[in-house]
C-alpha cells in the first residue's frame, strides 16, 4: 500500500463523482423505462435501451468497475485492485453471458437486434434507436 498522491487522489475524486452519476442514470433509466430495477427480484418489465443503454449494454457494470477504480487509486491498496479486478472478470466472464442468455429467452428478436448494434462494454458514440 502506498500513499497516493494529491493529483491521483482529484482523479479518484471526479472518476468516483462520473461513474457515481452514470450508475444513478442507469438504475433510474431501468426504473422508470424499464417499470423494474437493477435487482435480479425485480428485473425491468421491458427491455430497456434508452438514457445509458442507447450507448452501452452494461452501463452498472461500468459504472460500478469505475468506481472501484477510483477507490482504488484514494486508498493506493494492491488488496483492492486485486479485488476490482477479480470482479471485472467474474463480470465478464460469467454474469454478463448468463444475463445476455436470459434477456435472449425474454426479449428474442428484439434483444438480438439490439445486441447487434450496442456492445456489452465499449459505449457507441451516437444513440440506439431500434428500427
């Protein structure tokens, strides 16, 4: 563990702020589009590709990894990035394939049309709009 510097520690601060934001914007886009919550008890009742989601399948995921970032880089912890990184690939590895397999039998046709065109990680840089 080491200590972090003030420039790494401003970094952590407004990287902690955006991915904050961009959490909150997803939850409430699921929330309200959605008619559900991020929770696995009481999953969306459509599928959502609007607010984060017209942009990247997994806006919570990449908010919450951000986060963890910025976590790490305040607490300069080696046991933390460990952590964070063990969680990206549990993330991607296998809750992202096992959530992708359940909205393919929910939504059929009209999540594989949107699979298509926005990827799980890497944000598109103009917005979804189904056809």
């Amino acid at each position: 563990t080491s200590c972090p510097s003030w420039t790494a520690r401003s970094v952590a601060a407004l990287m902690l702020a955006f991915f904050t934001l961009i959490g909150l914007w997803a939850a409430l886009t699921i929330a309200i589009n959605g008619r559900g919550t991020p929770l696995p008890q009481d999953e969306a009742r459509r599928l959502v590709f609007s607010g984060p989601y017209a942009y990247v399948r997994n806006p919570l995921a990449i908010a919450v990894m951000g986060q963890g970032t910025a976590i790490v880089l305040t607490l300069g912890s080696y046991p933390v990035m460990i952590y964070m990184a063990a969680f990206g690939l549990w993330l991607y590895f296998y809750a992202r394939p096992r959530e992708e397999r359940h909205l393919r039998e929910r939504y059929g046709k009209e999540w594989a049309s949107y699979a298509r065109e926005v990827r799980a990680y890497r944000p598109r840089l103009t917005p979804y709009r189904p056809r």
